[in-house]
C-alpha cells in the first residue's frame, strides 16, 4: 500500500513539473518590438514597404504614431529599425504611380537601415551653406511651386515647395530640403534629375 501511495505521489510531482516547465516554454518575448520612447526624432521601426519607380515608400512607427517616408530606392523590411536623414514634410502629396493621395508624406534625403537606424559620422568638412539663393524661374503645378534657383553657393538647383507666390529675382531661403533624384512631374510632363524637396520657402525681406 505504501508503494502505490509513494508511486502516486511520484507521479503527481513529476505532472506537476511538466507542466510548470511546459509554461515556462510558453512565455516568450517578441524582441522585434522597440519601445516608443527609443523610436523618436530621426528613427522608426518599419510597419510596411511599398517599391515604385525610382521611389521607396515606407511606412514607419515613430513617436507612437504611423508616419509615411519617401526615399531615392532603398531595401528596408517590415521590423528593421531605421533611420533617415533631412526631410521635408508634403501634405496632401498625390503619387501617380500609386493612384493614391497621402495626407502627409515625409520626404528624407536618405535612410540608414544599420543595426540602430544611426547615421554614418558626419565629415569632419564645414558643408557649405546651399539653402539660400535668387529664383531664376517659378511655376505653380498641381498645388506645388516649382523653383529654379541660384545658390549663394553658385549652383544652379530646383526646388518643389508648398504654393508659395515667388518672381524672377526674389531672394529666398529655404527649409527642410531632401533631394529626389530622377523625379517625374506628371502635370509639367518633365523629368528632374535632381530636384529638392523643402516644407517651406521664405522671401528674404
């Protein structure tokens, strides 16, 4: 009787174990999740991808809010964290690859998809401030004002800004600038290959 009574209780203890050992296995920890508080500024975990033409669409997580970025191509995939460089924001942006208006787009220079998102070191050389210069021409297409513009820095570049009232001459500055390469203006019917998108240009009084 002794021995069925200590097989019985054998048997239930090692039941019990089995089962506290099975939760255990079932306790897991989603390491692809990264906390809103390390997913600010600059930095974003990507929620999805989209490939067009010449462009990379890419929704990100940041700030506890989904945002949409547009970059020159670039491989990303869903859970990389990522980091971008200058960006300049567009509202109500119609892609015509797409068929679809975004409410808001951020357009970045560049996106650095490393381990943390973190940007390579900056140079040791003083860049040139470039985001001064005289229009030398402007249009206004599809809510948008098309700037061809002498730097201060003597180059010749084009800017796609918010509508804005601008006239051969005006010295402007601007705000937020990232560079699309090979972009395409379906209302102008003509191709930049390199055209800088800004959130905001200013007449210097």
């Amino acid at each position: 009787m002794d021995n069925i009574v200590n097989k019985i209780v054998i048997l239930a203890v090692g039941c019990f174990l089995l089962v506290s050992c099975s939760g255990d296995d079932t306790v897991t920890n989603d390491e692809t999740v990264v906390a809103d508080a390390d997913l600010t500024g600059n930095r974003g975990q990507v929620l999805s991808v989209i490939q067009v033409q010449g462009y990379t669409y890419i929704e990100v997580r940041n700030s506890g809010r989904s945002i949409w970025l547009a970059s020159n191509p670039v491989e990303v995939s869903e859970g990389d964290v990522i980091g971008w460089g200058q960006s300049a924001v567009m509202r109500n942006f119609k892609s015509q690859a797409l068929d679809r208006t975004f409410d808001e787009v951020v357009f970045v220079s560049a996106i650095y998809a490393g381990t943390d998102g973190a940007p390579p070191p900056p140079s040791p050389q003083v860049a040139v401030n470039r985001n001064a210069g005289t229009v030398l021409s402007a249009e206004n297409a599809a809510g948008y004002t098309y700037v061809e513009v002498q730097t201060d820095a003597g180059d010749s570049v084009w800017l796609a800004a918010p509508l804005t009232s601008l006239v051969q001459g005006d010295q402007i500055v601007w705000q937020g600038a990232s560079l699309m390469r090979g972009f395409t203006s379906k209302t102008l019917a003509r191709t930049f290959p390199e055209i800088l998108f800004v959130s905001a240009v200013h007449v210097k009084k």
